[in-house]
C-alpha cells in the first residue's frame, strides 16, 4: 500500500504527461455519452466508435432512437457484443429518460442507476465525464492498475473504488479515473505489461518484484 507521499507523485506524474485526460468514447453530448458507455460492456472503445459514428448522425436523442425501433437500432450495433440485449436496454433507457427527465441525462447516481443497463460503473462514469463530478469508476483496467501497483488493493471493484476515494488527494480526484484505464490500457496492460516505458515504475509494487526476482537470479547464476 502506498503512503501519500507517493500517491501524490504518481498523479502528479501522470498529470504532468496528460494534463487533460478524457474518454476515448466520441461524444458529443450526454446522451451519446450514455449509449456508448452502455454499449462498451465487454466491446472495445475502438468498436463503439465505429458503430456510433454511423448511428449518431441518423439518432442521438432518445426519441430518434426509438423512432428506429429494435431492429433499426441493431442494424447499426450488430457489431457489438452483446448487442440484442445492448438494444433493449438502450430502448428502455431512452423511454425512461423521456418519461421522467424530459428527454435529459440525469445527473444523479440513483436516477442513473434506475436506467436500465446502467450499474454503478456506468452511471460513475456519467458522473464523472459528463457532469464533472470527482468519482472514479473502476473497469477491469482499473482494478488491476490498482492492485498491481498497491495504490488501492481491493478484491471487488468496490472495494478499490472506496479505497481510491479515500487515497487519491482532491486535486487529482476528477481525472484519476481517465489516468488509471488510460495507463491500464496501454502500459500496464494485463499481459506483458511495458514497465520499461512505465512513468511510474519505481513507484510500483509489481515491477520492484519483478526488479528483486531478476536481481537474485543475476546473483545467483553469477555465484
């Protein structure tokens, strides 16, 4: 676990690197926000992009979705895994948001989290992105970047959630999320991660391991 001292260094790295991160989701407005991220379940970024930018400009508000129906609205996320049950729950959501928030994004967790297709992830990453609120939403990327370098161990999603609230100082709070599956994404990647071009690899509990497994088996094959 690290102490605060080293916490502020890690972000204060990663800041100087991007100082303004954000998602890789193209986005214009709220509500296209929340369909890419409901879409992104198991997809990649990469793949949402490519659907969404043939979707948006037919539809990208509740009501144009509807218009296109179930079917219409496959047609454009077939790609996507997932994509019939993606379908529904983005059709359920639309109706919702025009039934209880005039056709608008919500703002606050419980009203997100009422959508369907929407857990605490999506709805923090709403809040966070959208809204600007200083949550942080934790993927896979994100619970294993904070396990692997001890910056917040956790064995549920939620428990590294609380303890990254708890740990990451206020002035870093709103971009640490964007920080953390950026870095997870590209550096600290889940196999073979790049610690050789890591910003933070002195700070990390996984390489200085791997830096003593290596030392001892350099000594020893030299003794």
């Amino acid at each position: 676990m690290k102490n605060s001292e080293e916490i502020h260094e890690i972000f204060s790295r990663f800041q100087a690197a991007n100082p303004k991160p954000t998602t890789e989701l193209k986005h214009h407005t709220p509500f296209e926000l929340l369909v890419a991220v409901i879409l992104s379940a198991q997809a990649t970024d990469k793949g949402v992009n490519k659907a969404t930018a043939k979707l948006f400009p037919v539809a990208n508000t509740p009501q144009a979705i509807l218009d296109l129906g179930e079917e219409g609205l496959k047609g454009y996320i077939k790609t996507i895994g997932l994509f019939n049950s993606k379908a529904k729950n983005i059709l359920q959501t639309c109706h919702l948001l025009l039934e209880r928030h005039g056709g608008q994004v919500p703002n606050e967790r419980a009203a997100l989290e009422a959508l369907p297709g929407v857990g605490r992830k999506t709805a923090n990453v709403m809040l966070n992105t959208a809204f600007g609120q200083p949550v942080i939403a934790v993927d896979t990327h994100i619970f294993r970047v904070a396990n692997r370098i001890g910056l917040a161990p956790g064995k549920t999603p939620r428990q590294v959630e609380d303890m990254l609230t708890h740990v990451v100082p206020d002035e870093f709070k709103h971009d640490a999320h964007h920080w953390l599956i950026l870095h997870g994404r590209y550096v600290c990647t889940a196999r073979n991660p790049h610690c050789q071009d890591c910003l933070i690899s002195d700070l990390c509990d996984y390489y200085q391991k791997i830096a003593t497994a290596e030392s001892r088996g350099l000594k020893k094959t030299a003794s």
